[in-house]
C-alpha cells in the first residue's frame, strides 16, 4: 500500500495479503513493542446468525459526529428471541489472580509526572484499509474493534504485534432509528437473557482485549437496568468499561460505580467533524483537558482525517510535555487515585 501517498508524515509500509495475514511494519520500532506477546486466541463464539437480509451500516452521529463510517454490509439486527422459559446464563467465574483488564494491558510508559494521554479508535475492523492505516499510527494507541468486522483475529492480533492495546467496541442502540448499529447490538426492550446472550457473543468474539466501549448507544447507555446486565458481565471477566459518552446522561459511570468496576470515560471526540484543521484543533483540546485533570481520553475513529492529524500530532507528544498511554494506565492511576490498587478495591467514591 502507498501508505506515503496518503500520509506525508507516514513512517510505516503496510502489507495486506489477501486477507490471509496483516503485517504491518514500522520503519522505527517502538520500544514499548519489544516483549508484547499475543495471548492465544480462543476459539471465536459466533457473534450473530447469518441473516439473508443485509443493510449498510452507518456510524451513529456519536455526541454529532457527521462523517458516516465506511459502508459495510452487514447483517440486518437478529430477530432471535429467547425460549420462553430460558433462564439467564451464570457469569463466568471470576478468575483467580490478576484480572483481565491488567493481564492484557500494554506497559505503560514513565510518566514522570507528565499528564496523560489515551487516543482510542473506535470501529475497527470494518473498513479494512483506513484501519490498516491507523494501525500503522505510532503506539501505544488503543484499538477498539468491531464484534462483527471481518479477520478479526489476525486484525486484533496486528494491532498487538504493533503495540496497541485491544478493546471490544460494543454495538449498542442509538436514539436515531436511522443509524444501524450492526447484528445483534444491545438494544433496550430485550429479555435479560437474549441481552446477556448478545453480550456474552459479542465478549467471545476474540480476545486478548482489556475492557469494552459502546459503538453509538445513545439510547442504550440510557437504560441503567440493561447497563448493569452489561457491565456485569464485563465486570466478572475481569474487563474495563469505557463509556463513549454518545449522550450526556448515560447511566454508565452510575452503574459501573456501583458494581466497582474498573471504568473511564471519553473526554473528547475528536472527529465530529473529520476534517484534518478539526482534528488537529480537537487534539489542542485533548492537551487543555490533559493539562487540567493530568490524563485526557481522546475518542476517534479510522477517516482519513483523523489519521492524517493523528500522524502528525504522535511522534511530537512528548515534545508537547504528554505521555501517550494506553487506555488502562489512565484507568489504573484513576483507581491508584481514589486510593486503592489498580483492580483490587471498590472505586465507588471516585
Ligand atoms: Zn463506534
């Protein structure tokens, strides 16, 4: 790929073989990428039954977000109803140990008391090229996958090699009948068994991942009694929640408070508007905030924008007085700071 055509700042040769292995290669290692291993894979639950009927996808205006993600075609929402006397599957038992979140995380870098910052890339995985490019984006960034983008596994397992963190983008139902948020999303209205069996499909899809944000869900995250079915799955396997914030009152940070679940939430969007002078004014805002609280987390996605600004503004971070980190380190110094160790007490204070 003529990587160098799209991004003039663009350090990175990216091959893509047929669909049969991703290698994307940095001309300048990162160090954090030396002793990053990929967990196994398990073997992947199917994450939705094949419908015949396929609708385009579109990505919700998150918090007004313009820009339509690349058209996919995808399977229409699952009509699958529970039986009429299912009960409602156990949660796994909760690993002994060092939870999933930690386990899974990417070192973090010193930060010698320098603020914070986390940039994740929501919807991964399904427009194979400008995700391809944002892999070759200079790590650690976090890579928020699709449950239901093609290649997963090799996709996911790319991002590791490279040094990004994993995270599950979790399809959840937004106010705007218009915007699909993709097979079998978490949606309001469903039996609390088919609700958990949705989430469960969407937690196997792969692995190797810290925790989990919502892709739309501006009606969903609204719902506090379907959140706490969510969260409390993600809660007993060990895994973060990082709430998007695609609605102001979304009732995550209330419901993963109280479970004590290790959880963020999105500062800034970075490409409402995916125009590079937008993006690069969002990454000034990334900086402010960063500056004021001492970490920021910054939501984007794969346009071309985005990843043009992102090369620029990344290899200059640490000139500007910033860490970037991975999602998890913010996390872990935000429980650090509500005074207990990362993964081992309650934050309902914080
Ligand atoms: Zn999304």
């Amino acid at each position: 790929m003529a990587c160098g055509a799209i991004l003039a700042a663009c350090t990175v040769a990216v091959l893509w073989r047929g669909g049969d292995a991703i290698q994307v290669k940095p001309d300048v290692k990162h160090p954090l990428q030396a002793n990053i291993a990929l967990p196994p894979e398990k073997p992947p639950a199917p994450v939705h039954k094949q419908s015949a009927v396929s609708k385009p996808v579109s990505s919700e205006p998150e918090a007004g977000q313009q820009q339509a993600a690349a058209p996919v075609r995808t399977p229409a929402l699952s009509a699958a109803q529970p039986a009429a006397h299912a009960v409602m599957p156990p949660l796994p038992p909760r690993a002994a140990g060092e939870p999933a979140w930690l386990r899974y995380a990417v070192p973090a870098r010193e930060t010698e008391g320098k603020p914070m910052i986390a940039v994740v890339i929501d919807d991964m995985g399904v427009d194979h090229r400008r995700s391809i490019q944002a892999l070759a984006l200079p790590g650690p960034m976090t890579m928020a996958f699709l449950p239901y983008a093609r290649d997963l596994g090799q996709m996911t397992r790319a991002a590791r090699a490279v040094g990004h963190e994993l995270m599950l983008h979790m399809p959840m139902e937004p106010l705007s009948a218009k915007e699909n948020p993709g097979p079998n999303a978490i949606v309001t209205g469903l039996d609390p068994v088919e609700l958990r069996r949705r989430a469960d499909a969407m937690l196997d899809s792969f692995s190797g991942y810290v925790g989990a944000n919502n892709h739309m869900g501006s009606k969903f995250t609204q719902d506090a009694a379907g959140m706490r079915i969510v969260l409390e799955d993600l809660e007993a396997r060990g895994l973060l929640f990082l709430d998007s914030r695609t609605i102001g009152n979304t009732a995550g940070p209330s419901v993963a408070r109280s479970l004590g679940m290790p959880f963020a939430e999105r500062d800034v969007f970075l490409d409402n508007d995916s125009s590079t002078g937008n993006v690069r004014a969002k990454l000034a805002e990334v900086e402010a905030v960063a500056r004021r609280q001492g970490h920021a987390i910054a939501i984007g996605h794969p346009h071309d924008g985005t990843v043009e600004a992102l090369a620029q503004w990344l290899p200059e971070i640490e000139k500007r007085g910033f860490v970037l980190v991975p999602v998890s380190a913010i996390v872990k110094a935000r429980m650090e700071a509500c005074g207990g160790q990362a993964g081992m007490v309650r934050v309902s204070s914080c």
